[in-house]
C-alpha cells in the first residue's frame, strides 16, 4: 500500500462524499474543492456514469497503464481535474431523480445551475444541458404581454406584506428572474432567446442598484437589482448602449403619442382593413392631449409609478403601457382617438420589442 493510500485512508471520514459514496460502486471519483480546502471522494457506478455521458464512456474504457490504476477502499480512482461542488451536483442529478429542483420564478437560478452546466457542458450530458436551456427560456417573457404581466406579477409580490405591515416588501424583486446572471448564463451556454428581454430589463436597473446593496432601498416600490459583478466589459458595453437609446426611442415614442396633430390623422388597420375617421373633435381632443401631457411633465407622474421618470432605471415599454392605461385618455378624449392612441402605442411596443436583438448589439453580423 502506497503512502498516498494510506494518507487517503487515514482521512476516509472527512473526504468521503455523505451521500454519494456507494458502498457497491466499483469506481472512485476524487475531486478538489473550488477553494482549495480538500479533496472530496464519491464512490459510483461506472455504468451510470457511461450511460448518461459519451465522454465518460470512453474514458472508464481506456485501458490501465503499465503501473496499473490506483485504488481506493477496493475499488480504482479517477481523478477529475473539475471542483468538488460541481462533480457533486452532477452526480446529484445521476443519482436523484427530479433534481436539481427547477423552481419558477427563481433568482438564484442562474447562479446555482451554472456549474451543473460547465461539467454537462464539458461532458457532452445533452439531458441536463436541454433542461436547464428549457428551464431559463420559460423563465423569460418572450412578448410584451409577457413582459407586462411579468411586472404586474411583481407588484403584487410587493404589495402582498401590506395585509400584514404597514410597510410593503422591497426585497420582493428576489422572488423573481435576475437578469445579469441569467445573461452569464445564457451568453457562455449558448440560450440566445432569451438576452433580449434579459438586457431589456437589467436596462430597467441601475447600475448602482447591485444585489445584495441596500443603498436607496425602497425609494421606488418597483425598484429591482442585479449582479452586475457578473457581466464582462462587452456586457456592460450593451447595457450601457442600449440603455440609453431605449431612453431616446421612448423620449419621441412619447411625445408622438400625446401629439394634439394625432387628432388629424387617419388610421388605417392594414389587418382587419379597416378604416378609423378623422376627429370630428379636433379641437377638444388636441386641447385634451395638450393637457395630459402637461400634467404628466408637470409632475402628475403618479401614474407611471415614479420608474419612468428616472433615467437611471427607466423602463419605456411599461412606461407606454401606463399611457395606454391612463384613465384621462377615456375621460377627455373621442372614441376615434382614444382607439387611435392605443393602437399607436401598442405599434410602438412592438417595435421596440422586435427591435431590442439590434438595441443591445446581439445581431450576428454573419
């Protein structure tokens, strides 16, 4: 027995893996800990490990050297150049079935499945990498709707502590999807469909807001954070850019919308072929419009919830929904323009929905 046996053996307590370690396994897995603290022992089944990895397969097949393969507690060694952690959530998933537990709405998602898809990934376990790519994609709303509902969803969680406080719960953003490490994620894994809307809501966020700060916590009850310790310089690059000219597109989308010319046009409905008549109240309508543009720029911004107004967190397409939903617009204006003024923004939504792959640079130039 070799020195290095007996070193292993001397520490079989405090290395062996508490639930991975199979008493009838014929293969030994050693792994380091990512923070250099140990070597972690998981004792498993080569024919599980073949049978869910090509990889694995072929590497228990090659043949021992001329000096044999090393063994522990009777059965032969393998050393993975990997960390402990994420051999262990590997084998977790080999060995439990139904996990990891694929929570909805989790903001730890990301960051907990990253290394469970780096050594899938390296593995070629196409099973884990399709769930966990098909898990992230039904996180992210792929359609303004979706985006909406997305956000009524999180000022309800908000909204919820106040049956039982005075105070409503600001930590509430954590109950939903983070996007900086959802983008880590999906830019090293290859998820693409769902950076759009990722970037479009980290854009949402300041860049000061970081996850763990309390700095200006609760200042706005819609206010969310982000790990933005994840994101590379070429990340930030597109935040920064597309931040800013979502604000440009917004700023002329907005004052468009609320133009008193609107009453002077004619709609055409290309889809349903249908016709909207000219205001047959110009000058009532022009006035009203005029008048509900004022009081938002005057400081009656109660209505957008105070997110829009700050550049650093703006959010324009919930912004043009909160227009769309004014209750001034039916109070002051005609049918035609009312109709008018709701299909315009709807337009303008989808616009610059379909346009956030070119927002934020994600546009292949091949």
């Amino acid at each position: 027995m070799t020195s290095r046996e007996l070193s292993i053996t001397r520490l079989r307590d405090t290395l062996r893996h508490p639930t991975l370690y199979f008493a009838n396994g014929d293969l030994v897995v050693s792994a380091e800990s990512s923070d250099g603290s140990g070597m972690q022992l998981f004792r498993v089944h080569t024919v599980i490990l073949a049978q869910h990895s090509p990889v694995f397969g072929d590497m228990l097949a090659i043949p021992a050297g001329p000096d044999g393969r090393e063994t522990y507690d009777g059965a032969h060694v393998v050393r993975f150049p990997d960390t402990a952690e994420d051999v262990e959530k590997l084998f977790s998933v080999f060995y439990n079935p139904g996990f990891p537990l694929f929570k909805r709405s989790d903001s730890d998602f990301a960051v907990d499945v990253y290394g469970l898809m780096r050594i899938a990934t390296k593995y070629q376990i196409d099973s884990i990498c399709r769930a966990v790519k098909h898990h992230l994609e039904c996180e992210w709303p792929h359609t303004v709707e979706e985006l909406v509902r997305l956000h009524n969803d999180l000022k309800v969680a908000i909204s919820r502590p106040l049956q039982s406080s005075p105070k409503p719960d600001h930590t509430a953003y954590k109950l939903f999807p983070e996007p900086a490490s959802a983008i880590r994620l999906a830019t090293d894994f290859d998820v693409p469909s769902i950076l759009p809307a990722a970037y479009y809501i980290l854009s949402t966020i300041a860049i000061e807001d970081t996850w763990d700060s309390t700095v200006n916590l609760g200042l706005h009850p819609l206010r969310r954070r982000a790990r933005f310790e994840l994101l590379g310089d070429a990340e930030l690059v597109r935040y920064f850019r597309g931040k800013a000219k979502l604000a440009r597109e917004f700023v002329a989308m907005y004052k468009q919308v609320l133009d008193p010319a609107m009453t002077k046009l004619i709609y055409v409905d290309i889809e349903e072929d249908e016709v909207i008549n000219r205001c047959d109240y110009q000058q009532e309508c022009g006035t009203a419009l005029a008048s509900i543009e004022g009081a938002i720029d005057e400081g009656h911004r109660e209505s957008f919830e105070g997110a829009v107004w700050d550049s650093m967190h703006a959010d324009p397409l919930m912004a043009l929904h909160n227009v769309a939903h004014l209750g001034a617009l039916e109070e002051q204006l005609c049918f035609s323009c009312v109709y008018l003024v709701i299909r315009t923004i709807g337009q303008f939504q989808k616009k610059m929905w379909d346009d956030l792959p070119k927002t934020f640079n994600l546009v292949s130039d091949s």
